[in-house]
C-alpha cells in the first residue's frame, strides 16, 4: 500500500447496509428454477476485501430521496416496486415463502399504457424477464442503494482536491432497470441516479461509462433523447449475449440525444487487448462530449470465471482499466453493477479502484 500514501483525501466509499434484504430464491433457466447468481455474498467479498486494502472511507447512506427517484422513474412503477411485496402476500398468506417472478408480459402488440388490476399482468407490466425476482426485503435494499449512488454523486459533486472520487458499493445492481421497468437482477437505476444527481449538482454535462459485460440497456433507454448525459457501453454482443433486444451499434440516440450513445458491443471470447481498446474508444467519445463528470457503471462479471459471462479479463488487467479511467481526470463515481464468480469480486473491484488511485 506504500504507492496510495500520498493522497490527502479518500475515497468515499457509500455501502448499502440493507443489500441482503434483497436475496432472491430462484431465477428461471431452461424450464427450470435455478439458484440466483445475483447473491448478497457478492457485497460481501468486496466488503472484506476493502477492509483488508484500505482505498476509501466507507460510508452509509442517507435516505432515498423520492424527488430525485421520480426524475429517473415513473411514478407508477416506484409505487408498484413499493407495494409489490404487499400485494403479493395479501392473495395468499403462503405467497410468503415464495419470490414474486412474473409469468405474463405485453409484448409490443400488447398494451403498456394501462397498468391492470390482476397483480400477475402488474408484474409482467414491469418487467422484462423471469430471472429477477421480487423478495420481501427488495424495494429497501433498492432504496438504500439508490441513495447510495445519490450520496456518492454528490459527495463527489461538492469535493474538492485530488482524487474526486467516491463509490457506490450496493446490490441489487442497476443498469438494466430502465424508467418504467426492471429485469437483469436490476430495480432502480443506481448509475442514472447518479448522473442525474450529477447534472443537479451543477455538471452541465455527464458521461455514463458501462464496462459490465452487460450491455446497460436501462440507462441507455432513460437517456435516449437527452443531450446532457452522454452513454457509452462495452459488452458482449447482444445477438448471442444478454440482454439480446438492444445494445447493438446502430443505437446512436435520438432527437435532441442523436449521436449522444456509443454502443461497442464485442464477441464472446473476447480479451483484455481487444477489450481495452474498445474502452479507449469510449473515453475518446466522453472527451469529445466534453463531460464534466464521469459515471463508471462497475460490472467486473468481464472476468475470465464470470460463470454466466464470456470474456476473459484477468484479475490485474482491471488495475489497467482503474488507470485508464483515471487518465480523464474527471470527479468520477463509480457505481457497482454485476460480477458474478463470487470469491473474486472483491479482489477484481478493489483493483479498479486501486489503478484509479495510483494514476490519479
Ligand atoms: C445483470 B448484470 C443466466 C442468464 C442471464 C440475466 C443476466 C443479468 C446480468 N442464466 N440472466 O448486467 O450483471
Ligand atoms: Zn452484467
């Protein structure tokens, strides 16, 4: 640790102290119940980790705020996430023992703009897959880890001094939760809160860099046709890869966002060389944005052991990419998103951060 003495100030680290509320039983998988990959000894490990390799201060959050919620999400779907678990248990009083996973969804021949009395059509409504179920303890832990990404943004909002940095450390993650809808393990849209809590804090413009295997079809979709925050994502292409129904390269923005979303969707198999050259595009694109301010949408499921992912990153090629961030000299919040080989999570996050303080 002798190369991180000489910052004045650390990191702010925002932990979700409710995240294991939200612990789901199962996701759907070829016909079948299979154990959730997304688990609250993810948090756990990097939790340790930091507490091993001193890189920040960590934190708890403050309370959700409502107003900077409803700026990123509709009204009628936060107040279905708030009481879902409700609803669910008031039909069956055995509903208790189960996860709320949805089993009908108006595709676009459908309609979306009446929301159903029937909670089953709900909660098809509001999602877009079977494998991200709702839980008693979900809508608190999403809450506080929203407010994690608040506070992180505008804790790096109103720093001051090099580096300005802070992370928000919580599950379940965020970037395919989009305005109106969850799916992909996510709920609230931590890296959009973030920027938007970014952009309220004065940054006129904002970059969402997504470097999680998975392509950030939520945040791209809350941006879409906004000029002020600029959305990049590197991911497995999405013709074989997750979330399969965007994600490709022809998604540039539109209307007052044209130009303002770069998609660098690469194939299954792909390693760090090709990998980080993708990033470097990414963040010549964040330059020539001219941000102000930089999201990093932290997914380390890029791993060579991610076991629902396919790209081969190695455990020291994310000290690199913590230093190729770093090279934008940008307050910078970093948001957790996935990364699913358990017993490395901790070690991989810590070493993003830690190439990020080194090169700052
Ligand atoms: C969330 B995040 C696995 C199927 C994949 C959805 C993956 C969501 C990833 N059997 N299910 O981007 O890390
Ligand atoms: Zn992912």
């Amino acid at each position: 640790m002798e190369s991180l003495r000489h910052f004045s100030l650390p990191m702010l680290i925002f932990h979700n102290p409710e995240h294991s509320l939200h612990a789901g039983r199962h996701e759907m998988f070829r016909g079948r119940l299979v154990p959730c990959h997304e688990t609250p000894a993810r948090l756990d490990h990097v939790l340790s980790e930091l507490q091993r390799r001193p890189l920040g201060e960590l934190r708890t959050p403050g309370a959700p705020d409502r107003a900077l919620l409803e700026r990123i999400h509709t009204p009628r779907y936060l107040d279905f996430l708030a009481r879902a678990w409700q609803d669910w248990v008031a039909l069956d009083p055995a509903h208790a023992e189960l996860d709320i996973l949805p089993s009908v969804w108006p595709n676009p021949a459908l309609r979306h703009d009446v929301a159903p009395l029937n909670f089953s059509a709900q909660v098809g409504l509001f999602t877009f897959d079977a494998g991200s179920p709702i839980t008693a303890g979900t809508w608190s832990a999403a809450q506080a880890g929203a407010a994690c990404a608040i506070d992180a943004a505008r804790a790096v909002a109103a720093g001051s001094g090099s580096p300005r940095a802070a992370m928000a450390l919580t599950r379940p993650p965020g970037h395919h939760a989009g305005a109106d809808f969850y799916g992909g393990y996510c709920f609230l849209n931590n890296s959009a809160l973030a920027a938007q809590a970014l952009r309220d804090a004065g940054a006129a413009r904002v970059a969402v860099v997504d470097v999680d295997y998975h392509h950030g079809n939520g945040t791209q979709n809350i941006f879409y046709e906004r000029a002020d925050v600029f959305t990049t994502s590197i991911h497995g292409d999405p013709r074989t890869e997750y979330p399969f129904y965007l994600g490709y390269a022809d998604e540039r923005g539109h209307g007052a966002g044209e130009g303002g979303n770069l998609n660098l969707p690469l194939p299954a198999g792909t390693g760090f060389d090709t990998w980080s050259a993708a990033l470097q595009q990414a963040l010549a694109a964040v330059q020539r944005h001219g941000a102000q301010a930089l999201v990093v949408a932290l997914g380390v499921d890029t791993f060579e052991g991610d076991p629902i992912s396919r790209f081969t990153l190695g455990s020291p090629d994310y000290l690199r990419i913590g230093a190729a961030l770093a090279a934008l000299r940008l307050p910078t919040v970093f948001v957790m998103e996935g990364g699913y080989a358990v017993a490395e999570v901790g070690v991989n996050v810590a070493n993003v951060l830690q190439g990020f303080l080194e090169a700052a």
